[in-house]
C-alpha cells in the first residue's frame, strides 16, 4: 500500500570542522601496478598488523564515474571510523584498503581480484554501475569471496556472493513508472547510458507500460561518458512535440550536458518532466541545481528525509567532510552496509569464514537514515521508497513515499522471462533462482 505524503522541511545544517581518523592501508603503485593514485584525504595510514580485520573499498575515483563514486567512498569511510572509534569488530580495527576502478570494467575485475589474492581482504564495498559489478561477478564467483554493493540497479540477478543494499526495481524504477503515469502523463521516452544497468531497467519500463496503458514514443542511448545529447534531444522534441514524459537512466558526466542542453532547448519540467534514477543530491550539486529545478527522482533515501537518525547522520557527514557537502542515497547506501556487515561478523563470531558470515548477514536489521532496513534471505533489503522533486536549493522535496519498506524482488514480475522467480540463499533448494509456488 501506498501513500501520498506532503513536502517536508529540509535539514538545517550544523557547523563543524573537518578531520578523520579512519584506519586506512594506502595503496601505492607499486602495490597496484599502475600509477592511479588512492584518494585518503584525511586518512591516517597505519601498518597492518594482527590487531586489524583488512576489508577493501573499491570505486572510480577517477573517470566519468567519479562525480558519483568518490562520495560513496567518503561514506564508507566514515562508517568505518565510526565503527572504529567505537571499538572495533571483535576488538579489532578495520583497516581499508582502497582501489581506484578508474570507470574502467576490467580494471575494476583486476582490482578485486588483486585486493581478494594479495591484500587478503575479508570482504569488499564496491562497484556503482552494474557494468562494474558484471565484471567482477565472476572473480567473487570463482573465488567464493563477498561483495556489498551499494547502488539500485536492473535486478535480473541474486548471486550468493553479493549483498546488494541499494534498491532492486520494484523498489525505485516500478513505482516512479506508476507515480509517473498517475501524475504526470502516459507518453514516455527513455533516455540511458549505454550498458546494462539502463538497457535492462527500460526493458522493465515498456513491459510495465504495456501492463499499465502506458505509451513508449522513443527510446535512445549514449555511451557511458559521451556528452553529445543534442541528437537525443531533437528526437525528444519530434517524438513529444506537445510534451511528456522523460525517463532518464543516463549516468556520469553525460547527465550534466543533457539537463544543460534540455534547458537550453527549452524544455522544462512543466511540459517535459524528467525522472532520474541516477541523479541524487551530490549530482545536482555538480550540474547545477538551476538546470534541474523542478525535475524529479526515484531513491529509497533523501538528504530531506525527516529522522532523527538522518539528522545525526547528515550533521555527521558534515562535520567529517565539510558544511557544504550533501548527502544522497547511493552514498547512505554504502554507509549501511559498512555496519550491516559489522553485525553479520559480530553474529557470525568470525570475519574469516565467509560462509557463517553470509548466513548470519539474513536478518541483520539497521535503524538507516533512510528508515528501518533488513536483509532478506535474497540477500536485498527492504527499503521504503521516495519520489522526490529538485528545489533551488539542490535538496530534494519529497512529494510521495510509500507507507513503510517494500520487500524486494531482485527477479522481475513484469518481464515474461523471470516473472515468477523468486531466490532465497537461506534454503539450498532453492537459491538464486527458483519457481514461486502459485
């Protein structure tokens, strides 16, 4: 069941000074055999010993990708030094080491494959695109090792070896397609970067519109990184001459010349709303929020939400990074999964055996910024999901909101070839997929 809610009041902001005191293993070139350089502005390097749990954290710190994944990394930093701060997991220190994946696939498969064999880690936080997390599916696969990754993506999988934190379809793309056709129009055109994540999420988009009497007038895509939109635009235009709706899975640098030039062209969201699901509080930031002013976006989590324990956290954030920085979905995404980790080791007794670490992650419950999480045995968590509409400020008002969190269905019910599937890694019968009894 779902609910409308009113607009909310956005945080106010509390001033505090910058410093960190995450345990971090600074990765040098030699180490990596490259010369990509490690991003640990205010980390303290500190040698490894017997006293620390090694855990890696692998993002683009450099590329198209790094407007978005550099802040994930400063999350997970500093759930780590919180953890620390407090004592540890099992009285030790995690010590991260951090890899830069370079918006680059098979560097991203090297990088954990080097961070699994040589730095011995026990785990990794990592990835953003779901072309990243293809590519180092199988090195988690072929080695038995554990990924968390933080970031809503196409669904379309359940693999043991991953715990997924950011929301799976039916919990960002599905609603935001019904609140679309109830609020804003039945005409879509979908606009994506070019890889899996938006080819597999509008695969989703035109069955549920068939479902739902929806109309598909357009549909095109650009290169990750490419940033010349003014043919997507003129089709835009030719398709919607009266206007309609845009769904946009466009990520990276792309997004920032499209809302430029969709303004310039002038289409505003009056007549031609955009729906992102990729474009959060720190992608405004950088664009501009003066070419998003009034377009929208599907996320589980907005820097707007009001809670105490999103207040605590985003006065936290700033205090560790500085005032003017904001908070968004991926990067509280990948702050909860730090400590949803730390409960499953705790639970388990060990971070060494993966196996008890896996069955002990089921269940593991989190008071999130976002609300109440858990995992379930599919290893996703339930999430509440929000729509939210950009102000001027570069915050996000939050228009609708379902009721409390929605279970997730990483197979997808609209699509003809998974409808019916179900995965659940807590019976060995069943798995990663299995056929839902009627």
């Amino acid at each position: 069941m779902i609910e409308r809610l009113g607009r909310r009041k956005f945080l106010m902001y509390g001033s505090a000074a910058l410093g960190t005191s995450l345990l971090l293993k600074a990765c040098t070139t030699e180490e990596t055999g490259d010369s990509s350089e490690e991003t640990t502005e205010g980390a303290t390097e500190t040698a490894s010993g017997e006293d620390t749990i090694k855990v890696g954290i692998l993002h683009s710190l450099s590329g198209t990708m790094a407007i978005s994944e550099t802040t994930v990394v400063d999350a997970e930093k500093l759930a780590i030094k919180e953890i620390n701060e407090s004592g540890g997991v099992l009285g030790k220190q995690i010590e991260a080491i951090v890899e830069d994946g370079n918006s680059d696939w098979p560097t991203f498969a090297e990088k954990a494959a080097k961070l699994i064999d040589r730095d011995e880690v026990v785990t990794i936080f990592g990835c953003w695109t779901s072309a990243s997390r293809k590519a180092v599916l199988d090195v988690f696969e072929s080695k038995d090792h554990m990924l968390w990754y933080p970031v809503q993506y196409e669904g379309q999988e359940c693999s043991k070896n991953i715990f997924y934190t950011g929301a799976a379809p039916n919990q960002q793309i599905e609603p935001a397609v019904d609140w679309l056709l109830e609020n804003k129009g039945k005409k879509f055109f979908l606009v994506g970067s070019d890889y899996v994540f938006p080819r597999t999420a509008n695969t989703i988009i035109k069955e549920q519109l068939k479902a739902k009497d929806g109309e598909l007038v357009g549909e095109d895509y650009l290169p990750l990184g490419n940033t010349e939109v003014t043919p997507i635009i003129t089709k835009i235009q030719a398709a919607l001459p009266d206007g309609g709706v845009i769904f946009n899975s466009l990520n990276g640098d792309s997004n920032v010349a499209f809302f430029k030039q969709l303004q310039g062209a002038g289409l505003g969201p009056d007549k031609y709303p955009v729906m992102s699901v990729s474009v959060a509080e720190e992608e405004v930031r950088q664009i501009g929020p003066e070419f998003l002013k009034g377009h929208y976006a599907a996320w589980n989590y907005f820097q707007t939400v009001d809670s105490p324990e999103n207040k605590k956290w985003v006065e936290d954030f700033k205090a560790e990074y500085g005032e003017d920085r904001v908070t968004n979905d991926p990067m509280e995404a990948a702050y909860i999964m730090v400590y949803l980790w730390k409960q499953a080791v705790e639970k388990a007794g060990t971070a060494d055996d993966l196996e008890k670490v896996r069955a002990a992650a089921i269940g593991q419950e989190f008071d999130a910024p976002e609300g109440k999480v858990t995992m379930n045995a599919n290893h996703h968590i339930s999430k509440t999901v929000r729509i939210g509409e950009v102000r001027e400020d570069g915050l996000f008002d939050i228009v609708w909101s379902t009721d409390g969190p929605i279970e997730p269905l990483p197979w997808n019910q609209f699509v003809p070839e998974t409808k019916g599937f179900g995965c659940d890694w807590s019976d060995s019968e069943k798995g990663g997929k299995y056929k839902i009894e009627a």
